[in-house]
C-alpha cells in the first residue's frame, strides 16, 4: 500500500516528471462537474469548443507546455461496445488534447480483458518509476487512491502499459470503426473533424463496430 493521493501530491507528480506520464482510463463514464456543460452541449448537437471552458484550457494549456519541453504524454482509453455517451464526448473532445500533443489509443474492453489487461481501476505511471492508482465508484465519482514507487507494483503496471500500447487502435482509426451515434436517425460520428469527414458512411449505411481481431496495433481533462 502506496501514501494517500491527494491533489497537491497529484498536481505535483504531473508538473515534475522528466520523460514520460501515461494514464489507464478504464470508466465508462466520470462524474466532473466542470465538465458538464461541455458534455451536455454535445448531447444536444452543438458542442462549442473546449477551449472556451476553464478545466480544460488549464489542461490543454500545461499539455503544450510539458510537450514542447519534449516530455510525452499519453493515455489508453478502455471503451464500452458501444461507447457510452460519455465516451462518445471523449471522442469528439479528443481533437483538441491531441492539438495540444497528448497521445490518446482506445482499446475496446472486451480486448482489454481478452489479453488479461485490468480494467478497473485507473492509474498514471510517472517516468516509469512512480505509480498513482486512482479509484471511482460506478458512476464515476473519484472515490481516492494512492501513489507507490514499490519496484514489483511498478514493474507490474510498466508491464501492463506496454500491454495496453501495443493493442490500442488509433484514435482516428478508431473513430472510424465505432458504431453510428444514432442509428435510427442516420447520424454518424458527430464528433468527426474535418479531415475525416471524406471517410464518413454514406446514409443508410452501416459504420463496423470495433472488433477484437482489428485491435493488434498501436490518454480529457484529469480526472
């Protein structure tokens, strides 16, 4: 068992580490309240740009300033088959974390588990060398956690990062194989920037779901 988590403590690894800050997302959904109208904005068909919230300029902001310090920062996202709403929103929202230059692969959950990947806490590993574990209860409201530098629990998670990199699927090609956003209505990835909307499915169509077997190739605001 690691020291508690506390925001200081997080706030402190992320500003400090020196190569390299990868995160497992694992939830279908998180419960933030600065995230909300942005959410909410997407669900009605009019999402505005992220920069015009607070959380996530400050995010965007400090991802561009670790980037051009040549610091890389990563994350795998485990989706649902379909992907929630929420997701759906991550997806869409993705465009703007990836401008500012964090790397962000989405690996569907029943291939997370098909390879033995844990898929229930989530966890940032600093450097490879410091561990903070973060828990949620099943809406998404943090519930806490932990920050180890223990060699074995950190030589476990390193393992389980280069697990979750190998098979993650782009996020540009993952955007591609996601179900419609609303089946009935013919409306497909309203999240699409403008450089994929030329592959977009024509009306009538039917967009292929996110398989197992295509996932054999290569992280939101912080929750």
């Amino acid at each position: 068992m690691g020291q508690r988590l506390t925001a200081d403590d997080f706030n402190s690894l992320f500003r400090y580490f020196t190569r390299t800050a990868f995160r497992l997302e694992t939830q279908p959904v998180y419960t933030v309240a600065e995230e909300q109208d942005s959410f909410e904005q997407f669900l009605t068909g009019s999402p505005q740009p992220v920069e015009q919230f607070p959380l996530f300029l400050a995010w965007l902001e400090q991802i561009r300033k670790l980037t051009d310090e040549g610091k890389r920062v990563e994350r795998v996202r485990i989706m649902e088959e379909p992907p929630t709403d929420y997701q759906r929103w991550e997806l869409w929202s993705e465009q703007y974390t990836a401008s500012a230059g964090e790397h962000i692969g989405y690996l569907p959950r029943s291939t997370a588990r098909s390879i033995d990947l844990p898929d229930t806490d989530d966890w940032w590993l600093f450097d490879n060398q410091r561990l903070a574990r973060m828990r949620f209860d099943p809406d998404g409201v943090p519930l806490g956690g932990e920050i180890t530098d223990d060699p074995e629990i950190v030589a476990q998670h390193r393992a389980w990062q280069d697990l979750a990199i190998r098979h993650a699927i782009p996020a540009r090609e993952y955007r591609r194989r996601v179900p419609p956003a609303r089946p009935d209505r013919n409306e497909y990835q309203p999240w699409l920037t403008s450089s994929d909307r030329n592959h977009r499915p024509k009306p009538g169509s039917t967009a292929p779901t996110a398989s197992p077997s295509a996932c054999a190739t290569s992280a939101n605001a912080p929750v």
